[in-house]
C-alpha cells in the first residue's frame, strides 16, 4: 500500500464522477486482507488477530525466540511421511524435542540459526531428501516457493514471518480436490484441467504408452495402466467423452444417449438445447402458503445515543402473546425465536429493514449464526435462518405506510395505534409511576402539524390521569403488534383471495404479483427470456474491435477490411477473421476476453457460461486458430481486450484518434428503459391553476397499450424506413428548434434531460450557437418515442443498430389487469351518484363499456382491505419487469475454507470485507463480468415500453397545454387554466381526475423537480420538497414563503439549514442503530431548462 496505489483508485473513481470535492476532507476505507488459518470443529477463523486456532490440516508450531519454526516445520513434515515412532512426542509443543532435532538440522546443513528464507529451505531439502512447498498469506495464499521434485513433499504455511506445517494441502484451501502439479485447488472433478493432469485416470504424469479406448465413455486411455486407473477412479461413472466434438460432459447432466454436438446446457430452462436457443418465460407454480407467522415489535433505550432493545412483544397469528423485558430483552427474544418448533417461520415487523432487522441481525451474527441476506444499501430487505428455514421480512415491503394508517386502510376502526414517550424510555423510569410524562418526550415536533394538534389535544385531556411506564410501554407495544397482526393477516387471506398467492412467501409486494401473474395469467412462449449475453455473440465485431482495427489502420496508413467498413468479414480458411490487410497480407485478430479465455483475466478451469467450454479451452482453440492462419501464410497479430482497455487510458497517440473516430458500442436494451418524465416549467406564477393526475396510468399501460413479444430480430445494417420497425434503436437524432417541450429523453449527469441541444445540455450553455454535429443527441430509445420525436420535427442522422420485434401484442397484461381492476371497483362500493336501481344498473353497463370488465352487483360493496390489495396489485407490478438483478451480495462466512472460496473464486468480485463481530467476516461482492446468473424473472423491453407509453400519454397532454404548464410529475400536471384548455376528466383507467375536488391554485413556486407548493382558493397550503420530511419543525423552516422568495430572487446559492437532533442511522459494519444529529441544506437547484426573467423556462437549445 503507498501513495501510488492510493492515487490510482481515486483517479478511477475521478472516470466515472468526474470530481471529488476535498475542500471539507474525506475518508479513505482502506481493506487491508491477511488470511490466517482458522480452526477445525469451532471455526472460529478469518480473524487470526483475534482468534489464533488452529485446524486439522495445519500443524501450529510454536514460536520460539531464535527462529527455528521453518527446521521444525519441515522435520514434523518429513516424519508423518515416515510414520516415526516419535511422532506424538515430536507434535508436543511444550516438549523440546522436535526443537533440538531443528538446531542439529541447521548445525549439519551448516545454515545459521534464525530465520530462514529459500535459500535456506534449499539447504535442507537436499540433505532430508524432501520436497518443499510454501504456501505465503502475501502472495494471497499461492505458492511462493516450490523446491525440486522429490516423492516426499512438505507443504508450509508462511504467514507474519512464521512457518507453520500444512498437513492437507485440499483441507488448507477448503477444497475437494488439489493437483500438485499445478498447485491449484478444485472442486469438481471434471473441473480442473493442467498440462500434468490425465484428465482420463486424474493421476500425473501419465505416459503415453499404448492408447486404450474405454467403451463405456469412450475415453481414450494413454496405457493400459491409465486405463486401469481410469476404470477404479470412478471417473468413467461420472463423465464420459463425445468422440465427435470432444466435449467431456457429466453423466447427471446430459446421459451419454441424449447427447448432441451442437447443444449446450441453457442457464434458462435447464435443457440441453442449440446454441441458437431462445427462451421464454413460463408459467410458474407459486410458492405453498405458509400460515406459520410470527410479528413483533422492538422498543429501545435510546439515551446514550445508540439504541438499546430493554422491550419486545411477539405474537403468534392467534394473538397469543410473549412479552420480553430489561437489558436481556433481545437476547431472550431470539432465544424464543430461533428454536425447532419455530421452523419453517416468517417473522414480520413494520420497517424490519431498516431498525428491528438490525438487531435481530446483529443479535444472530454475535451468537455465530450466518444469516443469508438481501440488502439494500444498508437496509435489510430479507433475513434468512437456513438451518431453521426461517425468514425475517418487512411488513412496510407489502404495505408501503405507516403502521397507525393500517387500521383505517384496513377498515378497522377498533383498533388504533396511540402515544408513547420514546425519550422517557431510559433504565431510570423503568418503575416510573405517576404523571404524564412532559410532551417533548413524546417528540411532538416530529409529527406533522396537524399531528402534533392532535397530540396536544390528546396530552391535555389526559395529562392529569396516573402514568405507569411498565403498564403502558406493555399496553403501547402489543397494540402495535396487534395492529400488525390484524392487518398483516387480513392482507394475506385478500392476496391469496384473489390474487392466488401467499405474499409473505416473497419478499416484496412486486415479487408476489410477478408469482401471481407467472401462476395464473402468464401467455406461454409469448414473454422472452433475455438471453444471459444479450443478443451479441463472440462472431459479432464489438466497438473496441473496430476501435483498435481502425487506429491501427489509421497509424500504418493502410486498409483494413473488418466487419463495419462495408466489406463485412473476410473469410480465410474457414475462419472469420476480424481484420484483413489484403496488400500486407496480415491478419488482425481482437481477442475478446470472456469469449476467448483469456488466462491472465480468467481461471483457466473456469466454464464460459455462453460456450460451456472451459476458459482453458478457449484460449487453447484461439492459439489453435492462430497458428492454423500462420501456416497458410499470413501474418497474424493479436490485440487481447486488456491490453487494448488500458492503451485507451494510456496511449496519447490512441485518445486523441478516438476523440474523433466515430463508432459506438452496440445497443443495450437497459439503456432505453427511462424513468417517469418530472420537471418545472414555470418556477413561480400566480392567478389560476388547476392540478390533474391520471387514473391509474401504468395499470392503463399495461391493459391498452402494445408491447413486443418473443426475441427480436437485431440488425446492424440495410435499415428501412423507421415506421417498419417496433422495438428499440440505437441512433443519433438532431432535435429541432422552438420545440417547447422536447420529446426524447437524454441521460446527463445522472438525470433525466429533454433538451434540443446535447452540447448546451451538458455544458448548461443558455443561447445555444452550436452547429448540428454538436446539437445531435445519441441515444437508444423505444421506437414508439422516435417515432413521435419525428413529427415533433426530430430528424435521425443515423442509425446504428435496431431490435425489431416481428410480433406485438396489447393483451400480454390483460387479464391480470383486468381482474384486480375488477376487485378494485367492486370494493370501492357504489359512486354516491348510484342511488336507484337503474342508477347501478347504469353503472355497471357503463363501466362494462369503458373497461370490458362485467362487474357483479352483489359483490359491489365497500371492503377496504379487498381494495388495498387490488390497488396495491395493480400499481406495484409493472416495475419488477426493469429490475437489474446484478446487484451488491452480502454473505457472511466464518471459516477460512469459505472465505477463501469466495476470494478466490473467478466467477465473484469481492468489493469490500469487514468483521461485524471478531469471529464472523462479512463479504460485498458481485458477480464478476460475464459471470452474471441467467435472469429468469424480467425483461427490460416490456419495463421500457411501459415507462416509454407512460411518458407519450403524458406528452399528449402537456404538448396540448404547451406553455400553460407550471409543473408535471410522471402521471399528473399543474397547469394555467384559462377555461377553455382543461383536459375532460373521467373515472376510467387513463383518464384525469382532479387531484384537488374542485379547489383552483391561486399561487404557485417550484424550486425544481420534486420541489414545489402551492396555495389553494381555499387558503389550503402544501409544500413538498423531495429529501425532507416536512414535519412540524421543518416546516417552519421550508415552507411556502421560504420557498417563494427564494425561486423571486432566482438564488441558487443560498441554503437553508434544517436541523435533525437524533437522526436514526444505520451503521451496517457493525450492525448498530443509533442516533446522530444531521444538516441537511435546502436551496434552489434548477438545471434542466433554461430560467427565463418571467420565471418561465426554455429547454437547452430553443
């Protein structure tokens, strides 16, 4: 570690955010990683530091002030081998026996006592006749040293200057298997392959004698003896050989007589298929309701500033009831938990992920457990116990609001959730008996406003009444949990209901309508399953390629012949080769990492995912390939993709031909899904206005709108007229000018743009001078949006790629729609208008009418519940379509052969190590490119033509009112009303509604997206600033008239300090809840449009 290494991890950092500012300091988390051996049956391992024991394929041997450990070492090595008779005595620490042996060691090899470094094991490996192999923990536990070859080996463990006796080299690493021959451990038997390995009999150094072919798994046999070792090794039950392709192939995976050449194991549906293979979503058994379900509910002694549980209250789903109480409240808690008639249990507590799932975390990982879980950030989505099949999920994950509106979403008005003093919660006023605690502990100034008049209305009417702080903690803390309860049950009995799913078998509410719609509502081969490389292979060119073949070109002066210079490919024996110089007659090949093996980035006995050979025999078959062109001729030169990424860093000469050679990277779907469309177009305006939202409009775009179905058709070049195609594009467009609200969305800076100018966009650049070359915007984009883009006046200066889908459907979501839509309506009850018979009646025909939905007269009756769950249903499913799933994993290990598994492993990226306790390690990583696990449960084109639709329907309606906007937010506008332009209203899907009954806005101000307030015609004010909670206290500080004078004066410098005494935090390497003080700044922040003196805005190149 020095300064260097330092330096080169912030310039990285500097690639991807372009600044850091360091005017006010910053921290630097340095993980710096020993890997000592742990213990054998305690496990106790990863923290050596802390924990010193050791296991039974390592040997300690006792440290002495001399230095003769490494003598020691080798002679307890040399002995085992030899069976002494000595032996027990020799492994005695406290006997001196095995250190005289040592000093006369060092006397006859004539090596000085003290420590000894290779040389020196040189020394005594010719005199005992040994072989000597060390192990060192800085070369990351790989061999350091390995002395001639000899039939007896010692293997040491050089770690802090110290030589310990590995007895099992396979034990060491946590492995199956270990070759010797290449000091690499493995797993699997078919998994390793080295050049001193018979992959027939698994022994070393086979010779090559008489080749025998087994019969059985058409092997082919070196000997006679590598046969016989072949047939008792257990190999030939296990794998077997094609004699066509040569692929070895394990018999549990594909028996020998359903072989075919050409087909690989598809990482989707699990078959053994062409690798050409296409998948599709399919109908999906949901998981078994599970009616075994605990709540509860945590209270903490808050006082020295981290939080304390001293109160918990669990309940069955019956209501009976188990109370814990003092310092061991916790302790006792999970004692009650995590017990065997307790498997099989999910546990439920509102906001699990963020506060009681912490402790309960924290609670496990002290007392040696190692939970799996889902994090978010550092919040905790899910808690798994495996050993007891028992899972922690957050109630607030299936019903996103606070736990006292449950009662009231719930229809239960018997129940509701009271006032508790948190801050008198302290070990003084456990026995406290007497008056009404003072309000402020209460926090009233947390509450909203009218909250907070509630309270002191609640407080005053009872301030005189007797306080028992036991009676009421217990009473306040089981009617939470019997609010949880009651509601939580009622959800699960609606959801299974109607939508045929136990919720609580899943994690979200949007993972449990995916399940529903997977079991009940999903068209068979019509939804594609991604493939887990996209639809580029290793014979398509990739943008480096070209990169490197046309610098290369450049600098030589020369032609080049590639895949995307009009000329396609050439074809040379059989091969396609990336690029042709016909008058030099020269190869040029870009070697790809991932698709030919590379060994510098890849194990060797790593499996392509996308090939299913090994990365060892990919590289093998790319040198084939090379030297097969070498031979008829030609010269060949090669460019490996590493090699080619770090020049692009480095090589001056390469930046600045790549600043203007114009080639992009080949179109990723992910980079067409957008987000909703937010923004303020006049930042202060007072006279008449009106606030509109849509009904429901991602459930209307799922039930009307069109969406692609199955895999799309990629092409690259000869493209038709842009209204032949209906998927995604890759292109550069030139927007127009005087285009009042632009149509394409532009990612910049990490938002969400629409500009006509991408140069004034970036630079913030308010009159726009730019030529067309600098205005065009380059972008992938549904062609949906670039097809209304173009009669907007947009114009397409190229294309670069397209994925058409041949086949449309706007039924996909239908009857899933449809059903909730149906229970939604029915348990609203009937409109106040329905007071006849023939009123209903009307009612129903109409809606049948707008929605084609039938609805039932007997069942139209008002149940809230029912309809918490059909809104929830139809509002939270669309998203888990867009979710990406190579997201942070967090694992927690203690063992070294698990730790090293993970560090080790090619297939991971390990981010980041930490110790939540001294016994117990915990692991951020990733899996490492290409090595992603085949995504099964989404499928971005259906996720970015929903948010695609959304926004067009939005668009319609803001293109219409043009410059009377003031403000839209995804699926509502406020807008000037002049009396002729409001927009019809309605009560079907996709329709308006006034968000406001009736009220008009008389004053409006937005300081920017997500930040704007009004004031209404009945004096009603709102204010809502994304970021900040608008509590009683804060909102005497941000408020309407703060934030009117602050967008007056156009001051976006300006902050106003808004001050958190006991901010709840998280800190997640220690698995501590506590409280901190927090400053958080409010000010203007307006970067998306041009601000014009009349507070109106202009998009960036008007």
């Amino acid at each position: 570690m020095n300064v260097e290494v330092l330096l080169n991890c912030i310039t990285r950092v500097l690639q991807s955010k372009d600044t850091i500012t360091l005017d006010e300091g910053f921290f630097i988390n340095i993980v710096k990683i020993r890997r000592p051996v742990g213990s054998g049956r305690n496990r106790k391992v990863v923290n050596a530091d802390v924990d010193r024991l050791t296991k039974g394929s390592v040997i300690t041997i006792r440290e002495d002030a001399v230095g003769l450990c490494c003598a020691m070492a080798i002679l307890l090595g040399k002995a085992i081998h030899e069976q002494d008779l000595d032996l027990p005595t020799l492994k005695k620490k406290t006997c001196d026996v095995l250190m005289r042996k040592a000093m006369k060691l060092h006397a006859d090899t004539e090596v000085s006592e003290g420590p000894c470094g290779f040389e020196e094991i040189g020394n005594f490996e010719r005199f005992l006749d040994v072989q000597v192999i060390v192990i060192s923990s800085k070369e990351l536990q790989k061999v350091s040293y390995k002395g001639s070859e000899r039939p007896r080996k010692v293997y040491l463990w050089l770690h802090k200057e110290h030589y310990d006796l590995i007895t099992s080299p396979k034990g060491f690493y946590g492995s199956n298997f270990y070759c010797e021959d290449c000091n690499a451990p493995f797993q699997r038997l078919l998994g390793h392959m080295c050049d001193a390995l018979c992959y027939v009999c698994r022994s070393s150094k086979c010779p090559k004698m008489s080749p025998v072919i087994c019969k059985d798994c058409d092997c082919l046999c070196q000997s006679e003896a590598c046969y016989a070792k072949h047939k008792t090794s257990g190999i030939c039950d296990k794998v077997y050989q094609c004699r066509k392709c040569c692929k070895r192939i394990e018999r549990k995976e594909c028996p020998k007589e359903k072989h075919r050449c050409d087909e690989i194991k598809c990482r989707g549906c699990k078959q053994y298929v062409k690798g050409d293979h296409l998948c599709f979503i399919e109908k999906k058994e949901p998981k078994k309701p599970n009616n075994h379900l605990l709540f509860f509910d945590l209270e903490t002694d808050q006082s020295s500033g981290e939080h304390k549980v001293n109160f918990a209250v669990a309940q069955y789903a019956d209501g009976s009831q188990k109370v814990f109480e003092g310092e061991t409240a916790l302790h006792d808690l999970c004692h009650f938990f995590f017990k065997s008639g307790h498997k099989g249990f999910t546990c439920i507590a509102h906001n699990l992920k963020g506060f009681d799932g912490q402790f309960i975390l924290s609670w496990l990982l002290e007392n040696g457990y190692q939970p799996k879980v889902i994090p978010q950030g550092s919040k905790l989505m899910c808690i798994v116990v495996t050993a007891l099949q028992m899972r922690f999920v957050d109630s607030f994950n299936f019903l996103p609001m606070a736990l006292s509106k449950l009662p009231k979403t719930f229809g239960k008005q018997e129940i509701a959730k009271g006032y508790f003093p948190h801050l008198f919660n302290i070990d003084a006023n456990q026995d406290y008996v007497g008056v009404l605690p003072a309000p402020e502990f209460y926090s009233p100034d947390t509450m909203s406003a009218s909250e907070r008049d509630k309270f002191y209305k609640w407080y005053e009417d009872r301030k005189s009444l007797p306080f028992n702080f036991k009676e009421e903690m217990l009473l306040y803390c089981s009617s939470d949990v019997t609010i949880l309860r009651e509601c939580c049950l009622d959800f699960q009995r609606e959801f299974i209901a109607t939508a045929g799913i136990d919720p609580f078998q899943y994690v979200t509410i949007a993972s449990a309508c995916m399940a529903s719609y997977r079991a009940h509502h999903i068209p068979q081969t019509k939804i594609a399953m991604m493939p887990l490389h996209g639809y580029i292979n290793n014979t398509n060119s990739s943008a480096d390629s070209i990169r490197w073949l046309d610098s290369v070109a450049s600098d030589k002066r020369i032609v080049i012949r590639h895949a995307n210079n009009g000329t396609g490919e050439v074809k040379i024996g059989g091969v396609s080769v990336d690029g042709f110089c016909e008058a030099t007659r020269t190869i040029y090949q870009y070697h790809g990492c991932f698709y030919h093996g590379c060994q510098l980035c890849y194990n060797p006995d790593v499996v392509n995912p996308v090939s299913g050979f090994s990365m060892r025999s990919l590289a093998q078959k790319t040198s084939e390939t090379t030297s097969k062109l070498r031979e008829l001729g030609y010269t060949v030169i090669e460019k490996w993709e590493h090699d080619f990424l770090k020049e692009k860093k480095s090589n001056g000469e390469l930046l600045k031909f790549l600043e203007t050679h114009e080639v992009e990277d080949r179109l990723n779907p992910r980079d067409a899904f957008f987000g909703g469309r937010t923004n303020a177009v006049c930042l202060k305006y007072e006279g008449n206005a009106k606030y509109i939202d849509f009904t429901s409009l991602y459930p209307w775009c799922n039930k009307y709108a069109r969406y692609p179905v199955g895999h799309p058709e990629v092409i690259t070049k000869d493209f038709e007229d842009l209204d032949s195609y209906f998927g995604i594009i890759k292109c550069r467009v030139l927007p127009p000018r005087g285009l009042y609200h632009p149509v394409l969305p532009f990612r910049c800076d990490g938002k969400l743009m629409f500009p006509l100018c991408r140069s004034c966009c970036i630079s913030g650049q308010e009159i726009c001078n730019h030529n067309d070359e600098k205005r065009s915007i380059t972008g992938t984009w549904v062609t949906e949006e670039v097809k209304v883009a173009i009669k907007k006046g947009y114009k397409i200066m190229k294309v670069y790629e397209v994925y058409n889908f041949k086949e449309t459907s706007n039924t996909l979501f239908q009857s899933y729609i449809d059903l909730f839509l149906k229970i939604k309506q029915e348990s609203s009850g009937w409109p106040s208008s329905c007071i006849t018979d023939e009123d209903k009646q009307a009612y129903v025909v109409d809606y049948l009418r707008h929605e084609g939905i039938q609805l039932d007269p007997a069942k139209i009756a008002p149940n809230p519940g029912r309809r918490t769950v059909a809104k929830l249903a139809l509002n939270s499913f669309w998203g888990r379509w867009g979710m990406n799933l190579d997201k942070l994993q967090l694992e927690f290990v203690n063992s070294l052969e698990k730790f090293n598994t993970i560090l080790t492993d090619a297939t991971k990226c390990v981010e980041d190590a930490y110790f939540p306790t001294e016994e117990i390690c915990a692991l951020h990583w990733r899996h490492a490119k290409g090595f992603q696990g085949q995504d099964k449960h989404t499928n971005v084109f259906i996720a970015a033509f929903t948010t695609c639709h959304a926004r067009l329907k939005l668009y319609a309606a803001i293109d219409k009112l043009d410059q009377d906007v003031l403000y839209f937010d995804t699926d509502s506008i406020i807008y000037r009303s002049t009396g002729s332009n409001d927009p019809p209203l309605g009560n079907y899907l996709g329709e308006f509604t006034d968000e406001l009954d009736g009220e008009t806005i008389v004053k409006f101000a937005s300081g920017g997206p997500k930040n704007y307030g009004y004031i209404t015609n009945k004096d009603t004010t709102i204010c809502k600033v994304r970021g900040f909670t608008l509590n009683y206290r804060n909102s005497l500080i941000i408020n309407f008239d703060v934030m009117s004078r602050l967008i007056a004066d156009l001051d976006q410098s300006t902050t106003v300090d808004i001050n958190n005494p006991a901010k709840i935090c998280r800190d997640s390497k220690r698995i501590r809840v506590f409280n901190r003080e927090e400053v958080k700044k409010y000010r203007m922040v307006y970067t998306k449009r041009v601000i014009r003196e009349d507070y109106s805005t202009i998009p960036y190149g008007y």
